[in-house]
C-alpha cells in the first residue's frame, strides 16, 4: 500500500505496533518491522540502558524502519531522547504529556515524531507542536486512557475533520476489518496494541498472554481516573480497587494500594491476582497467540478480503 502513513515511515503496510510497556522489546518490535509493519520499543518500562540495549539489537534483527514509544511522564526522559539521537533511531512515538516538549528537539535531528491523543483538542495542540502525524487512540484501548472516555469510532471523524497531517487510528483494532473501518472513517493508518500482546515475541509473561486469549466481552475496565486512566482486566487487585471505591478511598489512598511495579508484576512477571493486567476490550476477540509476521500477514489479508466485499455491495 502506498498512503501517507507508508511513504512517512518508508514500510509496506500502514500497521504500527504499538509501544506498550513490559511487552514491546527488540524481538516484536523486529519481528513487525520485517512483516512490513512498523514495530516499536516500548520504552516506558526499559532503564536507559535497557533501552539502549534493545535498540542495539532490533538493528541487529531488522534493516527495515522501526521506533521507540516514549511516555512523556518518564522520570529520566532526557536521558531516553539522548541514546534514542545518540543512536539514531528514526521515529519516535510520544505520549502522555505535551508534544512541544520534545517534537522541536527531535525533528531538528531528522527525527520523524508522532504523538498519541485521546481527543480533538490534543490532536490540535500535537499538530501545532509540530508533530509529522498523530495516533488518535479510543477509550477502547488497553492501559492508559484519555479522561473523556470517547470511542474510535467517533474520535478518529471527529479528528480527521480538523487536522490536516497524517492519522493513525487506535484503540479496538486487532483485525483486517477494525482497520478497514479505521481507515473508511478517516484514517491513513492503525496502531495495533492488545493484539500484538498475544503474539510469540511479545516480551509480556506467557500467563498474561494465556489470560489474555482467555478474555470475554466485558472483562475489562476503565478505572483509577483519580491517578491515571488505565483499562485493565479484571482480577484480584482489580476487585481491591472496587473495594477501594466502595469506601470512599481518596486518591493517596488509591495510589498507596497501586504501589510501585504493579504493572510488571502482572504483565512481565505473570502474577494474574496481584499484578495490575492492562490490555484492551478487543481482547475479547483474540483467541490465539501468533507470531507477529503471521497478525500482519492475517490483518492484510482480511483488510483486502473486506475492502473488495465492501466494493461489491450493491
């Protein structure tokens, strides 16, 4: 496909992995980039060196364009922007705080940024940044999430009506239709998260991918809007935070039970009970674990079956 997503990442479908933490390392992000996708390093759970490391390796793996997702709320993120210029890296994905932050700083070292948004009043503030693109991300998504609560479904019109810079669509994709219909509404392009978690180079726990396949509609929330939006699965912390609510927990109290490392306990170390299991609604219909070059070469597939369907409707 040749649209304004490809010809800005220089790959062959505009499918982008998104950068999610204690789940996107070398292997995937590698692995998707050689599948013709765009794969991301999840920095937002890697020390500097960590990264350093997996950027060192996906080159190793891959000759093919790939990036980094870098939280803006990272404790040490100059030092991220530092090995990511140091190392050339081409894309960066930004997300979480404000894109005039660090978009000026990269694009002036030929770096192409994109920022994540929940909203229209966001994407507006990236592309006056000076971001390349934006990814315009539905509630639907897994773990952390715009405050609004808007869908894909209506976010990625309502976006693509007052930007004029390339769109990448997020939140429920996992199948070649979800990205047909992205891009009918507007969009050039998807990220794909949840999907890619349930994939053989996913760094995630296997316990965590295996309660992943074995998710249901409705098994997932959108809680602790308090601290930080973040859609979850539920389970056993998740029910401590329901509790938490039913006594009129104050936000200290809520980030007191949150702690520290609850996410990777759950996702990297596989703790299904204590851990925190963040992950999308479109979980729901991910019923195996892949290799990632096999979810790109499905998603295509089932993207031009659609596209000529839909063609021949009458």
């Amino acid at each position: 496909m040749n649209n304004r997503i490809t010809t800005l990442f220089g790959i062959q479908y505009p499918i982008v992995q998104a950068g999610m933490i204690w789940a996107s390392g070398w292997r995937l992000a590698s692995a998707v980039s050689n599948a013709g996708g765009l794969g991301l390093l999840g920095a937002g759970s890697m020390y500097p060196g960590v990264l350093r490391e997996h950027i060192e390796k996906c080159k190793r793996a891959t000759s093919r364009p790939f990036g980094v997702n870098v939280p803006m709320l990272y404790p040490d993120i100059d030092k991220l922007m530092e090995i990511i210029v140091e190392m050339q890296v081409p894309i960066v994905f930004t997300s979480a705080g404000n894109p005039a932050t660090w978009t000026t700083h990269l694009k002036e070292k030929g770096i192409t940024v994109v920022h994540v948004v929940s909203s229209v009043k966001f994407a507006l503030k990236a592309q006056q940044a000076g971001v390349d693109a934006v990814v315009a991300e539905g509630f639907e998504a897994g773990g952390h999430n715009g405050r609004d609560e808007t869908t894909t479904l209506t976010l990625i019109p309502a976006v693509k009506e007052k930007i004029h810079i390339p769109l990448i669509a997020a939140g429920g994709i996992a199948t070649g239709r979800s990205m047909l219909a992205a891009m009918v509404l507007g969009a050039d392009g998807v990220q794909v998260g949840s999907r890619f978690v349930a994939s053989d180079e996913a760094s995630s726990h296997r316990a965590f991918k295996d309660r992943v396949v074995a998710a249901g509609e409705g098994d997932t929330q959108l809680t602790l809007k308090e601290l930080a939006p973040v859609r979850m699965l539920k389970n056993g912390f998740y029910q401590q935070v329901q509790e938490a609510y039913s006594r009129c927990a104050t936000p200290e109290e809520l980030r007191e039970l949150l702690g520290r490392a609850r996410a990777k306990r759950g996702m990297f170390e596989g703790d299904l009970e204590e851990g925190e299991l963040e992950i999308g609604q479109v979980s729901a219909i991910i019923h195996e674990i892949k290799p990632a070059a096999r979810i790109v070469r499905e998603m295509m597939e089932e993207f031009e079956a659609a596209r000529k369907e839909v063609a021949n409707l009458p």
